[in-house]
C-alpha cells in the first residue's frame, strides 16, 4: 500500500519517557521505569492506528505523552508540520533542543554537503526541510523566532486539535458540574463560542451527535450509564472539532453491546469530521474491526507495526504471534494451540538487553541478548524488530 | 453428582436510596460444584456485582439481601453473625473486584495488605507471610516482585494493580474464587497466563470459580455453564456448549451478534439498540422489552418465567421459537 501521497499529521521521533523511581527517607532517585524508551512512528491523516501490547508496556503513557499530558523525557513531536516539542519546554530548554535538533545539525550536514540546497534535499523529513529553509535563510535567530514566537497561541491551537477519549467514563466527567458545564469549558478557553446562548446550542447539537437526547444538557454525570458517559466523554472531546483523538481503551469498560455503538459512533464520527484516532485497546478483535494500522508495544518499544491485515494475516515478531495467540475466541467447541509465554515480565526499569523480547521468546538466539534489533520495513511499511522476524509460527 | 459447593437460591438484594427502593438482583439462583465454573455474563447494571457481593456479605450500608438464600456447603450464609462471615470471607470464599481500587488501599504498599491477608488467615509469621507474598505476585506475572511488593498502589499500571489483587485474593486457597471481571483491564497474553493460572489453582485445589465478565471469549474459554443476566434477573442458564451453540435468549443472541469476530470482516458492527432500562424503573413485564427486536405488547407487561427448554438449558422469554428460527437463518446466511 503506497503511504507516500497521505498526509502524516503526527510523526512521533524517538520518544522517551522515563519516570523516577524513589526511595529512601531522603526520597532520592534510585532509578527510572523507562516507560516508553525511543519509538518512532507516524499517523496519517484520516487513518485509525491502533496501538496494543503488554499491559504496562507503555501505551497510556505514550498518549499521554503526544498529547503533552505528561512531557517526554526526549524526542520530537510533530503535529501538521509543526514541532510542538519544544512549545513545552522551559525557555532555555527550547533553544537547547532547537540547536541540538535543528542548528547542529544543520551545519554538520552542510560542512558535508557543501551546498544549502543539497542539505535541504537530503533531508528525509518535511519537517526537517521546513525548518532547514527557514535556518538557511533567516539564520538561528530567525529559527528560534519560527518556532517560539505566539507560542502560547500555539499551545492552544494544540491542546484544542489533541484530544483524548479516557478509559474510565465514571472518573473522568466531573461528578458536580452539569454536562452543559463540562461540555462548554473548552469551548470558552478557546473561545470557540461567543456566548453562553452559542454555547447551548453548540451542545445540544453535539449531544445528538453522539446520539444522546438533547435534553440531557443540564443533568448531572451520575445520572447517565456508562455508554452515555462515554458519550459525552466523546462529545466533550469533538467539541474543540479536533485533528486527532486518542481514545485510551475508550470502549473497554462498556457492555459488548454498547461498545458496539460506540465503535459504530466513532467511526461515523471520524468520516464526517475526517479525525484521526489512536486507538488504545487491549480487545484485539476491536482493534483489527477499526483500526487501519496496528502497532505492537513490548517493554516501551514498537516491536511490529502494520496494515492490519498484514499484522493479523501475518505477524512476523515472535511476540505479535503469541498475543494473536492469546485471543480468546468466542466459541466452546474452537480449541487453538495457545502460546504461554514462558517467564517474567521483565520490569522496564531494567530492560533485557539486546532484544527486550529474549527472556521470553520462544526462538531466541546468541545474538538476541546482545544485539538489538531495529525496527526494519520487510516491505509494503510492514515494520518489525526483531532478527528472525517471521520464523516463529507458533 | 455431589451436592453444589455454593448454591445461591432466589436471591433478592435490594437498596434503599433517596428516590426509594432499587430492586438490583430480582431472584437470582444458580449453583456451582467444586471443580467448577460458572459465568456470569450480562449488561452493566444487571446485577452482577450486587450478585456477588451479597454473596460475600460486602452489600453497601443501604443494601441487604431481602429474601432468598446462599447456602455454602449447605449452610446458609446470608443470615450468618458478621463475625462468623469474617472467617469464611478471604479465605473460604474470596474475590477479586472489578475495580482493584476498592480491594487495595492506596495508603499502604501492595505487599502489606497481602501479608496481612496471608496472616490473618493462614497463621504465619510476617516473614513467611511476605515470602509467599512475593511468590504469589511473581505467579500472576508480576515483574521483579521483590521490589513491587513495596510498592504503592499508584506506582503499578492499571494492569498490574489488576494482578496484585489476584494475588490477594489466592492468597488464602479459597474454596470458592470470585472473580469480578478480572481480567478486563489486562492485555490478552496476561489475560491467559491468569486464565491458564486460575485454571491450574482449580485443579490443584478443587476450587470452585464463579467468572463474571462480559468478555464472551472469556467464557467460551474458561466455563463450564453460564448464567445470563439481565436487568437483576437470570435470562438464560445452561451449559456453555448449548448456550453458544443453541441461544434461547433475544439478549444473549444479541450480544453474540454484536462483538467483532476476528475471521470476519464487517463494514459495521450490529448493535442493540438503546440501554438498559433504569433499575429504580424496570418495566414491568420483561426487563429486555425496550430494546428487543422480537418484542411485542405482551412482553411490556408480563414477565416471562425461567423455563426449560432442553435439559439443563433455560431461558426466559416468551418467543423462544421465533428467536430460534432467526438464529437459524442467519446461521444459514453465514454458510
Ligand atoms: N506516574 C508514574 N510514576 C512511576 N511509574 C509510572 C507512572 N506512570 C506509569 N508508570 C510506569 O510506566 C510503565 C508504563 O505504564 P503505562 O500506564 O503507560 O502502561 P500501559 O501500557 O498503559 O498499561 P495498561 O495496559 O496496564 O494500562 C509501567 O511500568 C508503569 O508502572
Ligand atoms: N449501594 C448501592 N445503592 C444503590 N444502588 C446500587 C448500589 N449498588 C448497586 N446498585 C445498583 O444495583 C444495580 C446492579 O448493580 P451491579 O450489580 O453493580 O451491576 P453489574 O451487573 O454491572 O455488576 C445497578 O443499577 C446499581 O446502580
Ligand atoms: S530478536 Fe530474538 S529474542 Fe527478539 S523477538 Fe526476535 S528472535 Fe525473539
Ligand atoms: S419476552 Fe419479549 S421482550 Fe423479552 S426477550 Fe422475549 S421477546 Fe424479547
Ligand atoms: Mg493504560
Ligand atoms: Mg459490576
């Protein structure tokens, strides 16, 4: 499938975050759980990713992460061609990564090129060769002026266009405010709307968006079940008309009936607002229904990343293998061979070495604890880490 | 057959709240041998968590178990002095809650509230009590245990919080397991290891599983029978092959029709449409009837009984025969 002519609305570049770990009286830092530990990857425009893995490899914390919920502890995010990192950042920490990402990089690549204009060509990235141009022609000050200047309408414009859909539709509406109040909040920060009347209005059309009556507009969150809550979860995060959402195991806590709906929603949703989704979730079967890609997470890295139907068809990581494995089929009389995997859990705050996988891969060679493996293309964008990726059938 | 190990008999739990009295479990009965599982499965709000904690005698304040009865190894339990319950509660019969929230107080570390369990019941000294602790965490998959096992609460992802309170709850080798939708937050490897686990523990021990989810791949995997719930009432109850293989109920066919399979590829998904009916207004007649694409003027105001309809296998609806010959056609359409 030829990815070239979409657009890539987030591209995700070796991003890390690490969280300390203390202990003691003295609460000292003793070590880091590296939750997520240099993944990279794109989001096109339109498309649903879905991503899934170990509980605790990283997942939640990568969506919180891209949504600046938490900050990285490295890497580089871009949103539409904007790197949003450094928005974040404390000022003398954005010019630090504008020249170690940018400026440095930049001259050392035009001591070996020679030429500007070759250096812009081989740039791999859009981003990059945008913000090249900009250095060659208006010089670091001239970078720094692109990237931080209006920043703070640049970190509205990007909490308005980065939602998230929570898990848990009881914790995450607050319980005093009417759903009007929870709904209108966004919509007066970014003033979206004029006046409280606008406002009403705006609402109540979401709300019958989302398939919930109209009506429903001053009553309280404890007064709705729980797929309605994630409805308005929903409505709350569409009312901002965002890019991209990422909808954190949003349908994992609903009835299987309901779920249904909510899948069905936001798929609706999705073609008539054409909105991105990374979709979080540990339901294998939902996540090949509406995803168009699915990347696997093992231990903080993205260990196989496809088309769906590749991924499902033909997962070549040994560890994509077990997970499909691991589905429980709705039928009694369906006997599959299960894998088991064997072993801990290695804990991320000390990784295996080599491949992360190699405790508890089925194949593991010499090379596995030693070497890691990168995150190649076999073809087709089908990526996977791993040195005998597709030679564990199971 | 030897006698059931729990034997809940036309359960009544009802709530008394500000707008007056929330009938949640309506005559629930179901029974379950040593050695064996039991699912329950339905909609949120039907019931089953009230099922079970009426069982462990853990209802809220405003709760209590109006009539019926729950007889553990033939002695009834819902009636018992709390004092006498506190010995059969964690270590006779022991639960793992949907939320680990509930079951892990945030204020002391993982391990703590495990040792104090192991303790309390087994009559071991702190020591040994946190060697098995430790063993117990590393057997529901719980990486470097040693070290989690001073840990907070709030320092474990959900998944992991989700194991260490299965880790609790075995502690003590219960005689009759309660598992409230254990396994929902977890990734599917985990969820098979615990699956693989519990199954294990079941045969070691004889234990008695009593499976809430409403993961229907769960149960086709891990049960032996399965009792449908809707709106605080038991729908459909049989053995899990003619459950699957031949629903008697519009609900329990509903769902099957409405989760995403993995060798089939659908444009959208089926759904049922509306939600359940508010249970300080179920309807009169059939708690299913607002949303039941059989339903008719007479399921609105009567309530259909139990009934069986092949041995060992009931349903309580009074279109049994149209359902089956919609099941059927569409069996047919899917060959
Ligand atoms: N605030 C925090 N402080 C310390 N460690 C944390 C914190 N939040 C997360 N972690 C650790 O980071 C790792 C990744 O956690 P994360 O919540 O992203 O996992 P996940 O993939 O979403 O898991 P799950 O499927 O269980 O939700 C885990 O080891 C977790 O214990
Ligand atoms: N303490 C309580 N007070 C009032 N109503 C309650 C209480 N606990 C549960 N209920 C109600 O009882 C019904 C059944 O709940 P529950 O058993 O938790 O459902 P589920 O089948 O999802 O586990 C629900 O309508 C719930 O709101
Ligand atoms: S690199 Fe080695 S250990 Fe890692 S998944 Fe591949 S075969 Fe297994
Ligand atoms: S009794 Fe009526 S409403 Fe209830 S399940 Fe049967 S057909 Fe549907
Ligand atoms: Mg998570
Ligand atoms: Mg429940």
């Amino acid at each position: 499938m030829s990815q070239d002519n979409k657009k890539v609305l987030l591209q995700v570049d070796n991003l890390k975050k690490y969280f300390p770990v203390r202990a003691g009286v003295f609460k000292r830092v003793v070590a880091h759980v590296k939750a997520v530990d240099d993944i990279s990857f794109k989001v096109y425009e339109g498309e649903t990713i879905g991503l899934v893995g170990e509980s605790g490899c990283g997942k939640s914390t990568t969506g919180m992460t891209i949504l600046r919920l938490l900050n990285p502890t490295d890497g580089r995010i871009v949103v539409d061609g904007l790197d949003t990192t450094p928005l974040f950042l404390p000022k003398t920490r954005a010019n630090k990564y504008i020249h170690e990402i940018y400026i440095s990089r930049f001259n050392e690549l035009k001591n070996k090129y020679k030429s500007e204009d070759e250096v812009i060509k081989n740039l791999k990235d859009d981003v990059d060769k945008k913000y090249a141009k900009i250095y060659f022609e208006k010089g670091s000050h001239g970078l720094h002026h692109e990237m931080l200047s209006n920043i703070n309408e640049k970190r509205k414009w990007f909490r308005r266009n980065m939602q998230i859909i929570f898990q848990d539709p009881y914790s995450s509406l607050n319980p005093r405010l009417r759903i009007r109040s929870i709904i209108a909040e966004g919509l007066f920060t970014h003033g979206l709307v004029k006046s409280g009347a606008e406002a009403t209005e705006k609402i109540k059309d979401l709300l019958e968006k989302v398939g919930l009556s109209s009506e429903y507009i001053y009553r309280f969150p404890h007064e709705f079940s729980g797929g309605q809550r994630q409805r308005i979860g929903i409505a709350r995060a569409l009312a901002l008309n965002p890019k991209l959402i990422v909808a954190d195991e949003a349908v994992s806590a609903l009835d299987v009936s309901i779920q249904s709906q909510v899948i069905n929603l936001l798929e609706d949703l999705q073609k008539e607002f054409k909105l991105t989704y990374v979709f979080i979730a540990h339901d294998l079967a939902v996540v090949k229904h509406i995803s168009d890609r699915v990347a696997v997470m093992y231990l903080g890295k993205i260990v196989e990343l496809a088309d769906k139907k590749a991924l499902f068809d033909n997962p070549l990581h040994p560890y994509t293998v077990a997970l499909m494995s691991a589905i429980p089929i709705p039928d009694p009389e369906y006997k599959k061979k299960r894998i088991i995997l064997q072993g801990d859990v290695p804990s991320p705050i000390n990784p295996p070495s080599g491949c992360r996988f190699h405790t508890r891969c089925p194949i593991a060679k010499d090379i596995c604890s030693k070497k890691e493996p990168p995150l190649v293309d076999m073809g087709d964008g089908h990526m996977v880490a791993c040195h005998f990726a597709g030679q564990f059938k199971g | 057959m030897k006698d059931p190990i729990l034997k809940v008999n036309n359960l009544h739990t009802y709530f008394n709240t500000e707008d007056g009295e929330v009938r949640a479990v309506r005559g629930v009965s179901f029974e379950v041998h040593e050695g064996e599982t039991l699912a329950i499965v339905g909609e949120s709000g039907s019931g089953k968590s009230v099922t079970s904690l009426s069982i462990m005698r853990l209802l809220d304040e405003n709760g209590r178990i109006a009539e019926g009865e729950i007889l553990y190894k033939g002695r009834d339990i819902s009636k018992i002095p709390e004092d006498d319950m506190r010995h059969i509660r964690g270590k006779e019969i022991a639960m793992i809650f949907q939320e680990p929230m509930t079951a892990l107080n945030p204020v002391f570390t993982v391990g703590d509230q495990i040792i104090e369990m192991i303790m309390l019941h087994m009559g071991m000294d702190a020591k040994a009590a946190r060697q098995r602790a430790i063993e117990l965490l590393r057997k529901v998959g719980i990486p470097e245990p040693e070290k989690r096992v001073d840990q907070y609460p709030h320092e474990l992802s959900g998944g992991m919080r989700q194991r260490a309170m299965i880790a609790m709850a075995l502690s003590c080798n219960p005689k009759v397991l309660i598992a409230d939708e254990p396994t929902t937050a977890l990734d599917v490897t985990i969820q098979a290891q615990i699956l693989e686990l519990m199954k294990e523990l079941q045969k070691e021990y004889g234990m008695a599983i009593i499976f809430i989810t409403h993961d229907l791949g769960v149960v086709a995997e891990m049960s032996d029978k399965a009792a449908v719930m809707y709106a605080g009432k038991v729908v459909e109850y049989g053995d899990i092959v003619s459950i699957f293989k031949r629903p008697k109920n519009p609900y329990t066919w509903g769902l099957m029709q409405s989760i995403p399979k993995l060798n089939e590829e659908v444009e959208r998904l089926m759904s049922i449409p509306g939600t359940v009916p508010n249970p300080r207004k179920f309807p009169k007649g059939c708690g299913f009837s607002n949303r039941c694409f059989l339903a008719k003027e007479k399921c609105k105001d009567e309530m259909p009984e139990l009934i069986e309809v092949e041995p060992g296998h009931y349903s309580r609806c009074f279109y049994i025969d149209e359902l089956v010959k919609e099941v059927e056609k569409s069996r047919v359409g899917e060959k």
